[in-house]
C-alpha cells in the first residue's frame, strides 16, 4: 500500500538534509531538457518572465468576466422584451415566477432556455477550437504566438458590444453570435496560460533565495519533500494567475458599477449599462495583452514534424488518448476536474439568470452589478485563504479537494431544494445569494487552483499545453450536454431551480473521481520519461 503523501510533518533527519543537500546541486532538469531537445525553463526562470504571464491573466480577467456576468444577463433581458407569454401576444412580465418564450430558430423556446441553448453550442466550439490549439502549442515557439493571438481576439470580439442597443431580433441574433465566438476563444487562451504552469514549477529560482527559508517552514513529507515543494509552487503561480485574472475581472465589474449607478435609471438604461461595460472591458484586454505577450520570454519546444498543423493536432490528440495506460492518474484527475468544470460553470450561468428573474430584470441591474462584483472578490480570498494555509498544515491536497466539493455540492442541492413552491428557501431570497456567493465562489476558487496544482505535477515534460488542453478538449464529448439538456428542462418546466439537479448529479460523480486519483502514483508516473528517464519534478536550486 502506496503511504500517503504531504501531510506527514517536517522530520529534522536525514531525509530532509538529503533534500537540502540535492536543492544545493546543479539542476537536473537542464540535462533532461537537452537530451530531448527542448530549452530548460531557465528562460523563466526570473520575476520579469512570472509578472509578464500574471499582466496576460490580468488582461484576460475584464472580459472573461463580462462573457460570465453581463452578455448572458444582456441576453436575458432582450430575450425577454423581444418574447411574449405562452399562448398570447402580452409582453412578458419581469419578475416573479417569468412565463416567457422566444423565437428560436422555426420554434419559440422559454427565454432563459435560450442562453443555455447558447452555451451548449458554445462550449461544442471550444472542444474543437482547443484541439487544434493544445495540440501545435508545444511545438516550436507557438506557445507564446498562440497565446498572444487568442488574447487579443478574444478582446476584439467584445468591442461591439456598446453598439448593439437596438431592442430588435437581428440584434438577438448578433449578441448571440458574439457571446458564442467569445466563450469558444476563451477555451484557447485559458489552455495557453495553464500551461505556463508546470514550466513556472520547474523554475525553482523563481522566487528567490528567500524562497528555501520560507518553503523550511512547511509541512512537508518524510520521503520526498521535494515533491510538496514543487507543488508549494505550483500553488503560489497558480493562485496568483487565477487571483491577477479576477482583479482584471474586478476592474471591468468596477467599472460596470459606476456605469449602472452614474448613467441613469436601471428600468431605462437597462441592460445598455452592461453593453458599454463590455466594451470597455474588451479594451483593457487588447492593451494589457499587448504589453504582456510582446514581454513574456519565448520557451521553444519541439521540432514540429513535417506535416500540416492541422493533422498534426489530430494525431497528438489520438496520441493523448493513447498514453492513458502510461499516466492513467492525470486521467482520472482530468475526469473529475472536467465533470467539476461543466457543474460549476452551469451552476454559475443559472443562478446569475435566477438572481435577476427573482429580484426583477432591470429594476435589480444595479444590485446585479454590485453582487457579479463580489463573487470576485470572495473568489480571490478562497484562492488566497488556501494558498496561505495549504503550506502550514497536516491535510493533504485530495483532503482539501474534498472540503471544497462538499460545500459545493451543497450549494447546488439547496438550490435544488426550492423546486418546490410550498418550501420557502432554496434561492428565493435576496440573503440566499449573497451567502451562496461566499460559500460557492470562495471554495470554487481554491478547488480550481488545487486543480491545476494537482494536475500539473503530474503532467510529462514537453507536453504541458497538449495534457493542459486535454482538460477543455474533452469538453468536446461532455460539456455542451448539460447545458442542452438544462436547456430542455427549463423549456418543459420554466423554473430555473429543477436544471441545478443534473449539476448536483455531475458533482457527486466528480467526487467519486477524485477519491479515485492515486495522486503519488500520478507524480511518480510523471517521473518517468518515456525513454525511461526520471523526470525531476521538485526544487533543484
């Protein structure tokens, strides 16, 4: 039987002294990194390279922020004055229990049916678009290429937005198009960022010489505490990309404050507020990304093989899913995180579109704006709370995955629990969301770092961004299903809590996943180069 790993204390024997000794020895990775062609991570191997890929997550934060929030409540609200009540030509009413429908296609459909519908078409063209990114991206210097690219088109896509305010069907059809094309790039740069990530973990002189003495102070394992080291720093760089990103978010959130508080009354102005904001917001994108991608160091990679890119991202892919046997762990991880992912990002889309129809579409715009505003901001104290911790503790990392599930699991059943007309909770009250944001942004958060922690220190060398698009690519096959089938449940039931049961559902299933994830196993396969080398996964410096 495997012993557990990272929650055994600091020992002051010889285990912890052979590490220090190996810490103080020349770097093993740069000797691997040669002997199968690549360049050592060296190139980032300083705080210019780390502040250049956290100002690319900042840069993608406002508008990311706005495709989460404001196009969807937008899309709402037009959705909503362009239908009509079931069987009749009234307009629809705009708070309450909402019986609304809207052309869609040849038929109508509930109008909140329709932004699900979006999304599960949306998040079809992610799979396919992250395909063909992850699988070029190790190759060469694509990496920053790609990146830099999807970056600024995924800011280009938002500046539309402010001139879309005629209340007109053609105008429906545009933002849908729009919001569609964003959420699909977003899938690309996101696989680009993440697979910053291992690189930055073999950088062991990231963060400076102080970094030993603060790392000593750590709980780390008997055996092998240069694995907990790697991830301690993996934790920090992953924290700080998804704490940067959500400040970006802030920004634009900020901005959409004063814009609803400053531009006129909510029942007039409405959801334009929102239009101005994203535009705004797609700004900041293209001009912080800019400046990040130009001064970000290239890491070359492989040679590219002599074929078309596109046939070249097929076969890796096929490749990818062969390697199962080889790093069976990273699998399962990748599993759980993505059954993780499509509940928690469907969750979200729902209880945004439940906030506005209980508390009234439009008359509650101004409040909508101040609650997107501080789920940020509860996300940024869950990731940082853990990052802080995680070190100092005696609980491993699977420990805190299961924390951060149960509590999210428990948000989605209470909203589950208001099915019912006669029970008078389950996200019915304004007190109701305010404290689901809290509980659910704060460990969703944590979880999604520990996610990429986790799954990183058990990814092979050279095939960062090709496992790390593995996890949205797979999205392909599964994430665009559940946004359908909620889709088709509002249309049947026209309440927004009974499609949070296949999210409750898919969360359990996660959990069975994670308990499932030998995580020592996972790192000791990465180890393992496939000509039989070992892989230096921890601290060399």
């Amino acid at each position: 039987m495997s012993t557990p790993i990272f929650d055994v204390e600091k020992a002051p024997g010889s285990a912890v002294e052979a590490a220090e000794r190996a810490l103080e020895a020349p770097s093993a990775e740069a000797s691997l990194y040669s002997e199968a062609g690549l360049k050592p991570e060296s190139v980032l191997d300083s705080k210019k390279a780390l502040l250049s890929w956290l100002l690319l997550c900042y840069s993608t934060g406002p508008t990311s922020s706005m495709v989460g929030t404001y196009i969807p409540a937008s899309l709402q609200s037009l959705a909503n004055i362009l239908g009509h009540q079931p069987g009749s030509l009234k307009k629809c009413v705009t708070r309450g229990n909402i019986l609304c429908v809207v052309k869609f296609g040849a038929g109508e459909i509930d109008y909140n049916s329709y932004v699900l519908y979006l999304q599960a078409i949306a998040r079809a063209c992610e799979g396919i678009i992250t395909l063909w990114f992850s699988g070029i991206a190790d190759f060469s210097n694509y990496r920053k290429a790609l990146m830099l690219f999807s970056i600024i088109l995924f800011g280009a896509l938002a500046l539309p937005f402010a001139a879309l305010t005629a209340k007109t069907y053609s105008v429906l059809i545009a933002t849908s198009v729009l919001y569609c094309f964003l959420t699909a790039i977003s899938s690309a740069y996101q696989t680009m960022e993440s697979s910053y990530i291992p690189l930055f973990m073999r950088s062991p002189g990231l963060f400076g010489s102080g970094s030993r003495s603060r790392l000593n102070n750590a709980t780390l394992p008997q055996k092998d505490p240069l694995q907990k080291r790697s991830l301690i720093r993996g934790a920090r760089i992953s924290v700080l990309g998804l704490v940067v990103s959500n400040i970006g978010g802030l920004t634009a959130l900020l901005i959409g404050v004063v814009i609803s508080y400053t531009r006129g009354v909510a029942t007039v102005s409405g959801y334009q507020n929102f239009l101005l904001a994203i535009t705004i917001a797609g700004c900041l994108t293209i001009v912080c990304g800019a400046v990040g991608g130009f001064a970000i160091p290239s890491v070359d990679g492989k040679t590219r093989p002599a074929t078309n890119l596109l046939l070249l991202s097929i076969r890796r892919f096929i490749s990818l899913i062969r390697s199962m046997r080889q790093y069976p762990q990273a699998f399962k991880l990748c599993i759980g995180w993505i059954l993780w992912n499509t509940a928690y990002t469907n969750f979200l889309s729902i209880i945004a579109l439940l906030f506005r129809q209980t508390l009234g579409l439009g008359t509650s715009d101004a409040e909508y704006t101040v609650w997107t505003f501080s789920s940020i901001i509860f996300a940024c104290i869950g990731s940082i709370s853990w990052m802080l911790i995680f070190p100092h503790t005696k609980l491993n990392i699977k420990t805190w995955a299961y924390i951060f599930l149960t509590v999210n699991i428990a948000c989605l059943f209470w909203g589950a629990i208001g099915i019912s007309t006669h029970v008078s909770i389950g996200y019915k009250h304004r007190a109701e969301f305010w404290i689901e944001q809290l509980l659910f942004l704060s460990t969703s958060s944590a979880l999604r770092s520990l996610n990429r922690v986790a799954y990183a220190s058990m990814l092979p060398i050279g095939r960062e961004a090709q496992f790390f698009g593995l996890e949205i690519t797979l999205d392909l096959a599964t994430g665009w299903i559940n946004p359908l089938v909620q889709g088709a449940i509002q249309n049947r039931t026209h309440n927004l809590r009974f499609p949070m049961i296949p999210n409750v559902a898919l969360m359990c299933v996660a959990l069975g996943f994670y308990i499932w994830t030998d995580l020592e196993k996972g790192i000791a396969d990465a180890r393992v180069a496939e000509g039989g080398r070992e892989e230096v996964v921890g601290d060399s410096n």
